[in-house]
C-alpha cells in the first residue's frame, strides 16, 4: 500500500490520550496488540490511487481531516432505529448504550474491558483469542487504525448447537459535536458448531463524522449464519467498513450489504471458505447526487468441495461515482469449487460513474466459476409499455428501479428490517 504523505500527529496526539484517558488499565495483550497496529497504520499511511485497490476511491478528505475523539452521548434507538426493537446492543459514538437487554439462550457477549453483558456467563476461554484474527491490519490502514484505537469492542458468542431464532441487532449511532468527529466500531462474532443465528449491523447517523468500523465473523463447523449489514449514514459523513469471515467445514453463511447514506463508503468484504463450506455474498448500493462507494469482496477458496455465490446491484443517479471489485480466489488444492460472481448496475444519469472489475484467481483445473458485470440503463420497451397503461414517466422509472432494486431486498429474511429497506427505497425513487 502507498502511504498518504499526510502527518500522523494528531492520530499520535490521540493514540496517546486514549491510553492515558482510559477509563480502565488495558490488559497487556490489549497494549500490545494497539502499540503494533498503531505502528502498522503509521508506516502504511493512508492508502492513495496509486495503489489498485483504492485506484477509484480517494481518502484525501479523510486524511486531511483533524477529527475529534467521539464525545460520551446518548441517542433514541427506538426512534432513530425502531426496526432494530429486539435483541439488540446499541453503540452510541462508538460506547455502549445502557441498558443491555438479557440475551437469548446460548447467546454470550462481552466487552474488550472484561465487563459480561447481563446473561450471567462467561465468554469462552478462547473467544477473545479470535480477535484480530479474521481482520488483518498487515496490509490494511483502516483496520490498523481501527485496531490501535479499540475502546468498547464487544465479543459476541453462540454456543454449540444454539439455535437462536431471533435476530441480535447491533446498531452503531454517531451524534457529532461542533467539530467532526472520528469513532472505530469493533465487532468480533463467534459461532459454535452446529449452531443456527442472524445478526444484523445497522450503521446510522447525522451531521460530519467518520464511521471507521471492523467485524469478524468465525463461523464453527456446520452452523449457519445469517448476516445483514445496513447502512444509513449522513450524506456528509465517512464510512469505511471491513467485514472479515472464517468459514468453517459444512458450514453455511450469507451475507446481505445494503448501503443507502454516507458521502465516501468504502466496504472491504473478505470470507475463507473450507471444504464443504458455503457463502453468499449480496449487496445493494443506492448513490445521488455526489455520494461514492466502493464495493471491495474477495472470497477465498482455500479448501475443496467449497461454493459461493456473489450478487450485487447498484443503482446510481445524478452525479453519484461508484466501484466494484470482485475477487474470487481458487486455490490449488481446492479442487470441486463452484464459484459465480455477478455485478449488474443501473444507471438514472448520464452524469453518473460507475468502475466494474470482476476478477478470478484459479489455480486448480476443476473447478466451475463464472464472473460477470453490466452496466445499463432503465429499458426503454419496459418503460414504453407502462406509460401504454397510462402511469407517467417518472412513476414508470420508479417502477422500474424498484423492481431492480427489489430482487436484493427480498433475500432480506428479517421482516421489520426488510420493510424498513422496501419504505426507504420507494421514498428515494419517489
């Protein structure tokens, strides 16, 4: 990665504080985990266009920004969120919000301080020992960053065989102060072999802030995991998110990314499949005006016998950028892959850009993968034959978008959260 020759002063003058602001002593594993990551992010610098990952996304904004530490507040999930009613943890500014709810059955959670979130038992010895395992900061700045400022990070565990029937929610909210603010949300989720769960990650928020946020998901031999991402961020804020998944033999996990606010989104999303294993990756992107976002996947195939399946749409108006990069990775001994990777994009504007590169890796010879990317605009015969039932032009174009849009909601299996997206998107294409 290229460095961002941008001074790290006050990323060090913040570094500093937060160790001396802690509001508890960091155990020395902690310590030692922020001290490297912190020199990671110092000697990678903030990536720039010269390197091929971030060739269509410019971080100059963020890197030239001085953000302010996240202030304590409160916020109103219930109003700001209520789809996310349940079993839910709200982070507010990166801190958790009291009161935890007691969490379901065979469901554990705990903070990166040690405190036990209200269901009464302890983590498992070796569910902390996953942290940072998943999400490397070695060739990531973000993720380094994310790694030197952990604060409230929350572990969340499923116990073997658990089968958990309603969705845990997990709802980041940024209220900034006067000045832009920076906070670094940490996420590390394990799964039991055999267990069943869904989560939901919902990022939201107003005013001028940068969301910088990581998740590690190891799901067990043979369970199943169902995972939505949806973010809502102010169209004046900065999202940087890395989702990074361990997937393990037999296992099954889908993914659903829906990212509807946010200025400059970058997604970086990663899953290590194992023989017999599963993953779907699905993605909505929906940008006007001057918004960007990146959609960055790579899903390894490190072992045989393994397959995924990748469907993204973007829908893109006004003067609105977006990126695409799929890579899917084969290795040599993963023989019986079945791998397919599709990309299709809808453009409302001559304005709008939109950069599609689907890549695959193979270095085994039986395998089947099929990649693919289209860019198109809304179709004229369609458009023609609604406006021949008397329903206007832009009804017409709305009609047509939704169902385009739709085919991404409907995989969405969380009722109250699948409503929320269906109202939000005919509210944009109104």
């Amino acid at each position: 990665m290229t460095a961002q020759t941008t001074p790290t002063d006050t990323w060090l003058s913040q570094f500093i504080a937060r160790k001396r602001n802690a509001p508890w002593p960091d155990a020395p594993w902690i310590d030692l985990l922020r001290q490297a990551a912190f020199g990671r992010f110092c000697a990678l610098g903030f990536p720039t266009a010269r390197n091929e990952d971030w060739r269509y996304t410019d971080v100059e904004p963020i890197a030239a920004t001085l953000f302010e530490p996240a202030p304590v507040t409160t916020a109103d999930a219930d109003t700001l969120a209520p789809f996310t009613r349940g079993n839910r943890l709200v982070f507010v500014n990166g801190r958790l919000q009291r009161p935890v709810p007691t969490l379901p059955r065979g469901v554990t959670a705990g903070l990166l301080s040690g405190q036990k979130l209200k269901n009464g038992s302890e983590l498992t010895s070796n569910a902390w020992e996953r942290l940072a395992k998943c999400a490397s900061f070695e060739a990531n700045a973000f993720v380094a960053l994310n790694t030197a400022f952990l604060g409230e990070a929350a572990c969340i565990y499923v116990a073997r065989e658990a089968v958990v029937e309603e969705p845990i929610h997990l709802v980041h909210i940024t209220i900034p102060d006067s000045a832009p603010i920076v906070s670094h949300p940490r996420t590390l989720i394990v799964v039991g072999e055999f267990a069943r769960c869904t989560f939901v990650e919902t990022y939201l928020g107003t005013g001028d802030y940068f969301s910088n946020s990581v998740t590690e998901i190891s799901v067990g031999a043979g369970a199943s995991v169902d995972h939505y991402k949806i973010q809502t961020e102010s169209v004046r804020a900065f999202h940087v998110s890395t989702l990074s998944t361990e997937i393990a033999r037999d296992a099954r996990y889908c993914t659903t990314s829906i990212a509807l606010g946010g200025g400059l989104v970058r997604n970086n999303s990663g899953a290590r499949l194992a023989e017999g294993s599963n993953a779907t990756l699905n993605g909505l992107y929906l940008v006007e005006g001057s918004q960007h976002v990146d959609n960055q996947l790579t899903v390894d195939h490190a072992e045989p016998n393994a397959s995924s399946h990748e469907l993204y749409r973007g829908i893109l108006d006004d003067t609105a950028t977006a990126a695409f990069n799929g890579k899917i990775v084969v290795r040599k001994d993963a023989q019986k892959t079945d791998a397919k990777q599709t990309n299709q994009n809808l453009m409302l504007s001559d304005d709008a850009v939109v950069n599609a590169k689907p890549e695959l890796q193979i270095f085994a010879d039986d395998v089947k993968c099929t990649h693919g990317a289209t860019v198109g605009q809304l179709d004229a015969e369609a458009a023609f034959y609604l406006r021949s039932r008397g329903i206007g032009p832009q009804e017409a174009r709305g009609m047509l978008t939704y169902a385009f849009a739709k085919d991404v909601i409907d995989r969405v299996k969380v009722a109250p959260v699948r409503s929320m997206l269906e109202r939000a998107l005919f509210e944009k294409l109104a």
